[in-house]
C-alpha cells in the first residue's frame, strides 16, 4: 500500500460507512462492550477482525511478535488485565498462525539483537516440548506443530494470572487457542481446555 493512498482510503471508507448508517459514528462514538479479548501475531497478513467477520467494537486486539504472552510485558499484562476486569471480556483468545515468522527466526542460531530475549520464550516452549518435536523429521511440519504449541503455552501463561482466575470463577472467563492457516485462510480451534490446565497447575499457580 502506498502511503499517499491512505487518506483517500480512509474518505472512501467514511462514505461507505455513512452510506450504509449515516450515525455509525456517533454509535461509534458512544464506547465499547467487545466479548472477545484476541491476542494475536504482528504478522501483517493475520487481520483479526477480517478473518472473524468481525465489526468494530466486537472484538479488544493486541499483537506482538508471535502472539507471545509473557508476565513481565506490561504491555500485554496491560491489555490482559483491562480487558477482563473492565470490559468484562468473556472470552480470551491466543491465536498463532502457521509460517510464523518470529517462530521461525526462534529456531535459528543468528544474533538477533533486541529480539533475542523476546525469542527465547518461544525456544523455551521447544525445550519443553523437545521429544516431540525432535521426532518430527519434515522441518516445516516441525515449525507448525512448535506454532501450535507456543499458541498453547500461551493459553497456560494466560491461566496463570489472577485475572484470568478470578473472572473464570467469578463469571466463566474461557481461554482459546487457535491457530490461522495462512495457506487456506482457516481457523483452528487447538481445543484449550481451561479445567485440565489449571488442575495441573494449580498447586503452583491457583490463586485464591
């Protein structure tokens, strides 16, 4: 996209808008009351709110490099926290997608300057899954099942916040992990079960 197209995008986009609903704006305008908190990758191909059909204000985003959850970024814990405790989400969302860049770039051995701490989560969901992974000998099935299954350990890191707790207790917060097929344009549904994780867990990381 050329940058000196955007404004004229965006009038276009306006008058569509108004076309359709001349107060979309105005509602607009009036707040937000979004279900669904998604966390998702920065990858420019992955658009939220297109591949759920979703319109403004249904759906809270945040993205960052392969849809990390990590409990030191405030910014994440951020968005996480608000997200639940303000806009009352009832469904939290981790979704990764296969040919993931910062997946990919995890596994290889360059210095990769500031993003090597940020990385080194992902190569800590492959120490953790190694056996499973050193079996699988077609490296890019390799690289998918290591998306997958960062998607799921982020699902766990999300379990292990109070927030997420207490809403799940409190109110029925659930947890999701998917995975988008950037070669089909589907969705996944990974299956997360919220109950299991934090049984296996809680003599850990459940918080009264």
């Amino acid at each position: 996209m050329k940058l000196e197209n955007v404004f004229k995008n965006n009038e276009a986009w306006v008058k569509d808008k108004l076309s359709l609903d001349s107060n979309y704006f105005e509602e607009l305008g009036k707040g937000q009351s979004p279900e669904l908190l998604y966390i998702g990758c920065s990858d420019s191909r992955v658009t939220a709110e297109d591949m759920m059909g979703a319109k403004p204000g249904e759906v809270f985003v945040h993205r960052n490099i392969a849809n990390m959850v990590i409990s030191v970024d405030l910014n994440v814990m951020s968005v996480l926290n608000y997200a639940v405790d303000h806009l009352k989400v009832k469904h939290v969302i981790v979704c990764g997608h296969y040919a993931c860049g910062g997946v990919k770039a995890a596994m290889q051995s360059a210095d990769l300057g500031i993003l090597n701490p940020w990385l080194r989560n992902i190569r800590d969901v492959y120490r953790i899954h190694s056996n499973e992974l050193n079996a699988i000998e077609d490296e890019d099935k390799r690289y998918d099942r290591l998306v997958e299954l960062n998607v799921q350990e982020q699902c766990v890191n999300l379990i292990k916040t109070a927030a997420v707790q207490k809403a799940n207790r409190d109110r029925g917060l659930k947890v999701h992990g998917w995975v988008f097929d950037v070669h089909t344009g589907k969705l996944i549904d990974l299956n997360i079960n919220f109950d299991n994780i934090l049984k296996d867990i809680m003599e850990i990381y459940h918080l009264d």
